[in-house]
C-alpha cells in the first residue's frame, strides 16, 4: 500500500513512517503543503492512502477532503486533528474520509488503523465519543445541511463552520436559513432544540 502523509510537523511524519515500518508496508512519501499532496496524487502510479493533519494551514477545511474522496474513490484518507477540532470527525465521515483520529494518536494505533485499510475490509474508524449516527430522518435535509446542523448542535458558529468546512460565512448563513425552515423552527437555537430532541443528529 502506498501511503502519504501531508503535515508540516516533524513530529507527526515521524510517527507515521514508524507506523508504516511497523506494518512492513513502504516508506510514505512526506508533504507539508497541500498543493504538493494534490500534485503526487494526480501523478502515476499515485497513492492508495493519505495522512492528513488537519492543522495544515492551506488545507481548506473539510471541503478539500471532500473533494479527494470524489475525486479519487480508492483513496483511503485518515484525517488526523486536534483535540479540539475532534467534532469534524463526524462530519468526515460523510465527507468520505475512512478514518479520524486525534494528531496526538500513538504510533500503535496509527499502525492498526493502516493495516485495517490496508486489507480492505471496508471499515470506518472514529473516536468513540464521535461515532456518528446512521438514523434516517425525514426532514429533507440535504448531506451538507445535516453536516452544518450537527455543527450547530455542537455548539459551533456559523464562522466556525465556515472555517470547518472551507466555505464562506454566507454560504452557511443560506443553509442555516434553509435548516430553520425545512425543520419547521424559529431560530438557529430552535433548530438544534428539535434536531437533538427527535435525534436528527
């Protein structure tokens, strides 16, 4: 399996050579910008997994994970973020990332993770406390709608959001608008009110 990592810490490309070592699987190939990741993965024979920390600062959000998994539907993405950014875990899921975890994961868990994707059993891995939920709900909710509203049930503003994803504030201001109205409600705080309440999110 060929693996890359895209991260400009020291730290964390270390631990992901080791973790691939570990496995006896091929050195990564290391990236500390996100053009350069773009660029290796358009490039034969390309990559069949890619490491991403969060914290890169020209990742653009969610939205650039998005577009990797739909650009490339092979690509097994193990998205890796700050303790305090661990809610966009739930929302990668949907993005089409296979993996989150925190930055801070060990070189063990980091290996596991790799050897599950690597026999390709078609398994999600997240956090325990940010599994997300596969309930079907009949709101009407468009796929980004529902990642914005269990954003906003998680307490995060719309600049937050924005930020989260790789969108403009006002883009999130027209789904909210569009949440409010299709979940029958007042406001944003309504919104969140019935979403956690008939277990929307």
């Amino acid at each position: 399996m060929r693996i890359l990592i895209a991260s400009d810490d020291p730290a964390l490309q270390r631990k992901a050579l080791s973790a691939a070592g570990a496995r006896g699987m091929p050195v990564p190939s290391s990236f500390d910008n996100m053009q350069r990741v773009l660029d290796a993965l358009a490039s034969p024979p390309g990559f069949d997994c890619a490491i991403i920390d969060y914290r890169l600062p020209d990742l653009g959000g969610l939205k650039t994970i998005e577009k990797l998994c739909r650009r490339d539907r092979r690509l097994a993405v193990v998205l890796l973020l700050p303790k305090k950014e661990l809610a966009a875990s739930r929302q990668a899921l949907q993005t089409g990332a296979c993996a989150g975890a925190p930055v801070e994961i060990s070189e063990t868990a980091l290996a596991s993770i790799l050897t599950l994707i690597n026999e390709d059993l078609g398994l999600m891995v997240f956090p325990k406390a940010q599994k997300p939920s596969f309930e079907r709900d009949g709101t009407g909710l468009s796929r980004r709608e529902k990642q914005i509203l269990d954003s906003l049930c998680e307490g995060q503003q719309n600049k937050e959001i924005a930020h989260m994803f790789g969108i403009q504030e006002v883009t999130v201001k027209m789904h909210m608008r569009s949440i409010i109205t299709k979940l029958g409600a007042k406001n944003r705080t309504h919104a969140a009110m019935i979403a956690l309440r008939n277990g929307i999110v």
